[in-house]
C-alpha cells in the first residue's frame, strides 16, 4: 500500500500517520466495515466515550458495539433527503 505513496509524506512524522490512517482502513475492510462510515462515528464518538472503554473504538470492536446504529455526519443526513 504504501511504496511510493511514502515519497508524498514530507516527513517522518507524516509518513507515520498516514500509515496509521491507512492501517485503521484496511482493518475496516479486513472486518467488512464502511471506513468512511467507522471514521465519521468515531470522531464524532471519542470525545465523549470513556476512557476506560477505549478499546471499543477499534474496528473489530466498534463493529460488535456501534456499526448497527453509527453517528453519521450532517453531509449524510442531506444526501439520504435529496435522493428521496
């Protein structure tokens, strides 16, 4: 996945998130979860999510706790509306 994609990071700390990022994406597919849909509920999740019960904000997990009702994004809720 990464190979030349690595030429577009600048710098160390940039090739070191963006591998972060694209290891969070292939376990989402790994475990037949929407990224986009993961990430958007996530985000919206964290900061009111217990510490303690972090571990549940990992893709294999979030699918067992939160994947039948996620948050979805104002942007979601729009294009349900005008495809109707």
């Amino acid at each position: 996945m990464g190979k030349k994609n690595w030429n577009f990071c600048w710098t160390e700390v940039g090739a070191e998130l963006t591998g972060v990022a694209q290891s969070l994406i292939t376990t989402c597919r790994l475990h037949d979860i929407n990224p986009y849909d993961y990430l958007v509920d996530v985000l919206q999740r964290v900061g009111q999510h217990p510490a303690r019960d972090i571990g549940q904000l990992t893709p294999r997990c979030w699918k067992a706790h939160f994947a039948d009702n996620p948050l979805r994004s104002d942007l979601y809720r729009f294009t349900q509306h005008s495809h109707s």
